[in-house]
C-alpha cells in the first residue's frame, strides 16, 4: 500500500467535470485577470467570515504584510507571535519592518501560550499580536482580546490553516483588525497555484490592502502610495469558487478520520494525539500527535508505504533568518515539542482502509 501525504490526484479526478467548464470559460474571456470571478469569490468569503470586506492576494504570505503595513505600525514595534507556525507568520512581521516576539506553545495544543502573551502585554513587551490558529483550531482570544482592547494593542488573526474551523460558533476574524487566509494547495481550499485573501470589517484597511494589492492605484493612471502587484488571477479564483462549495463535505470526512485515529491510538502507548480546545470545531487541516522515537516511527511508517510530516521540525525563534530577534532566547517547551509532533496523512480523499493500515503499522510499531 502507498500511502502519500496529500493526494490532490484524488480530489481532480472528482472535480474534473465541475472545473473544466469554469477553466474554459475564464480562458475564452481573456479576462485572466480581474474578471467577475474575484468580485465573486471575495463576496462569498466575506459571507463565510462574517466580515465586512475580503480583498483577495497572491498569497497567505502577502495577506499577512499587506494587514500589518496597512496597521500603520511605528518602526520596530515588537509584535507576539507564536514560535511554532509556518514562518510566513514571522517573516510577515519583519516586512512590515516590524520585530517578532516568539512565545512559547502549550504542548497539548501546540498553540500559543495565551498566559504568557498576556504577561507579556501586561509588562508592555508586546504592542501588537499575529495569533496563529494553527492545524486548524482556534486560540482561544477572548481574554487576550478583552486586554489588547484595554493597551490598544492590534491583533491580526493568521487564519491561514483555520478555514471552516470555529470558536464558540464563529469563524476566524472575531477579534482580529484583520484576518489573513491562504489558499495554498497545500490548505483546505486550495488553489493551483498560489493565494491568499484579507477579510476585514474596517474599511480602511480594506482600501489600504486594495492600493497596496496593485501598485496603489486610485483609478485613471494616478498611484497614490507605491505598492506590489499582488493579484489572484481569475482561473484561481473560479477554481476556488468551485471548491468552495466542497470545504464543508470534506471537513467532515476529515472529522470521521480524525475521530477514527483518535480511538484507535488512544490504548498505543508512545503516541498522544493533541487536543482541541472545549468550545471548538477543528476543521483537522493536520491531524497531528506526539510520538516517542519518532524518527524510529517515521522510518517504519515509510517502509510501510505511508508518508508523513512534520509540522514544523524547527521552531521559529531557532531559524537563522530570525537570528537577530532571538538572541539567547530559550522556549523549552516547544523545543521539547518539536522533537515530538508529526503529522499523519488527513484528507478527505482518504479510504476507510488506508487510514486502518496506518493505525495498524502504528500500533505494531509500539507493540
Ligand atoms: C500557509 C501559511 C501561511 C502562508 O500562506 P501562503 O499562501 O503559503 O503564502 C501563513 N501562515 C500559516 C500559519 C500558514 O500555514
């Protein structure tokens, strides 16, 4: 049995008829860029997040700097970030010429420590926020939030793996200036290609992410602050729009197999499947666990014909690119987690089978 990690093979062949029509269509118009498609897709995805706006990007990447610069922040301010995440989430705050702060994770989760951020803002060593909703889960930002109201200190949401995930019934952006989305192929509503998308209810981060997505232009040939050329193109979008019609049905798979692996590992002693926190519905973007001797496991789960992943081998504060803003800095307990997590293959397209072979090579690993 072959097992890959993401099977996007899988999700064309049963998309096919759907896309070929709307991949036509934006083709015969010659309309590839700023085609109705976009107006379409960012309607929908301001809907979907309650939000007042969505503007769309060329990426998660650029949704992130593109909210941050539109924030307007001071030169150096120094905003909290959690040092387990993709490193766009950092690298972001370092293009909008600000410094990250990286906290420290709760092991459970793998999410933030909201306890330390708060001692932090208290303390006034933070003066602004990147909360990461990371593997599909929501941080819990009702404390955090109710304080950073009271510094007035920003809070941007990187809800890049967080799409169809809710808090106490909301979707990502409850607390945020700005959310910031990506459809890399990689996340639940992926692109082929890449994308990303701001959803925001001020209007005038809106505007300011709009002129900063294309060279600042204001209309009739006058650019009134120099931007990037940062667009989804109109064949992604249609694409999207397809999609978008699916995320739910596969979030729900993605659930059933996540609740089969949860059962079946819960007697394997040598694994811990993390935990989603009381008043959240995951989407399982990752379906993520700790495991003792893990390379061990890697190599046996690989022989076995089943790819797995780290999510992420190298926490954020050790990255040479981040070298500058983390001098001597110590976080134990994500160090120590790092050497744990992997990553279990999790996607809708996923047989019944597949998902028993692997629990099964698991547990005969641990005996
Ligand atoms: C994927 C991702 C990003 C960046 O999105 P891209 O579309 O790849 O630029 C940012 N933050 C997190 C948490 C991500 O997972």
């Amino acid at each position: 049995m072959k097992i890959p990690f993401m099977r996007l093979d899988r999700q064309f062949s049963s998309l096919r008829k759907q896309l070929e029509p709307r991949l036509f269509a934006v083709l015969e118009s010659g309309r590839v860029l700023q085609s109705p498609d976009v107006e379409r897709l960012e309607t929908r995805l301001a809907e979907l997040f309650r939000q007042k706006h969505a503007v769309v990007v060329n990426s998660g990447t650029d949704a992130l700097i593109f909210s941050l610069v539109s924030l307007g922040l001071p030169a150096e301010t120094k905003v909290a970030v959690t040092s387990m995440s993709f490193i766009a989430s950092a690298s972001a705050i370092v293009h909008s010429g600000c410094r990250p702060v990286f906290i420290d994770v709760d092991p459970d989760t793998m999410l933030m420590d909201t306890e330390r951020l708060l001692a932090l803002m208290r303390a006034r060593k933070v003066d602004a926020i990147v909360g990461v909703h990371l593997y599909g889960q929501l941080i819990d930002l009702d404390e955090v939030s109710r304080e950073a109201q009271k510094l007035g200190i920003p809070i941007i949401e990187d809800a890049a793996q967080a799409l169809g995930a809710t808090r106490a019934g909301k979707p990502p952006g409850a607390h945020a200036e700005a959310t910031c989305l990506s459809f890399d192929p990689t996340k639940v509503l992926g692109a082929y290609g890449s994308g990303g998308a701001i959803v925001t209810d001020r209007d005038d981060l809106a505007t300011h992410v709009r002129r900063l997505r294309y060279h600042g232009h204001v209309g009739k040939r006058v650019y009134e602050l120099c931007g990037y050329n940062s667009q989804l193109d109109s064949v992604q979008a249609a694409v999207l729009d397809v999609k978008l019609d699916h995320v739910d049905a596969w979030q729900r798979r993605r659930a059933d197999i996540a609740a089969t692996y949860s059962e079946r590992l819960a007697a394997c002693r040598g694994v811990r499947c993390l935990k989603t926190l009381p008043e959240n519905q995951h989407n399982h973007h990752k379906f993520v666990l700790h495991a003792e001797r893990r390379a061990e496991l890697i190599e046996h789960l690989s022989s076995a014909g089943v790819q797995t992943s780290v999510h992420y081998s190298t926490p954020l504060h050790r990255q040479p690119c981040f070298a500058p803003y983390a001098d001597e800095l110590s976080l134990p307990r994500v160090e120590q987690a790092a050497q744990t997590i992997l990553s279990l293959p999790i996607y809708a397209e996923l047989q019944d089978s597949e998902v028993s072979h692997i629990t099964s090579v698991i547990a005969d690993f641990y005996g």
